[in-house]
C-alpha cells in the first residue's frame, strides 16, 4: 500500500531489523519505522542500534511495540543503555499509547 501512494521513495518489506542491514548505508534515511503491528515478531532493542546506524542526524526512529513485550525484556533500560553510549536521543515515549 505505502508504495502505491508513492510518499515514500523507498518502501522495503520482508526485512530483518534483528539483524546487520548490509544492504543500507549509514545515514540514508530520514525515518525508519519498525512496528510490532506491521512485522513478523518484534525487532529487539539491539536492533534499534543498527537503525540508528542507517537513519541521517537528527532523522527519526519509529519504534512500536506490546507492552508485555516491553517489559519482559527490559526495553526502556535497553533504549537508556542506547542513550548512555550516544547512538539515540529518545524523544518520546509513550506507555499504553492507543
């Protein structure tokens, strides 16, 4: 669907955010999403190191996920340790968003 509309100039599926993205350089994109809606299982918050990688300065990372998920893992502790060592600035999140 997001292809046919033609807003994006590259829509990709069937990718594996848990893992390398060697197929994208660093700082190509302006926005990444990865939504636990919209995929197969859930990325892990390791893998929001490798958007990172391949999002612009100050681009933005769309991150969704359940809450169970979240908090069986720890994703907010996970996110801090990404924050600690500069690979992303949160700058939002929301808890029980609809």
């Amino acid at each position: 669907k997001a292809r046919q509309t033609g807003v994006y100039r590259h829509a990709r599926g069937d990718v594996d955010l848990n893992g390398r993205l060697s197929d994208y350089s660093s700082a190509s994109y302006d926005l990444t999403v990865c939504c636990g809606v919209l995929t197969l299982g859930h990325v892990r918050p390791d893998g929001l190191r490798e958007l990172a990688r391949v999002t612009r300065p100050n681009g933005f990372i769309v991150a969704s996920t359940r809450k169970s998920y979240a908090e069986t893992i720890s994703f907010a502790d996970q996110v801090r340790r990404l924050q600690d060592e500069g690979v992303l600035i949160p700058a939002q999140c929301l808890r029980n968003g609809r």
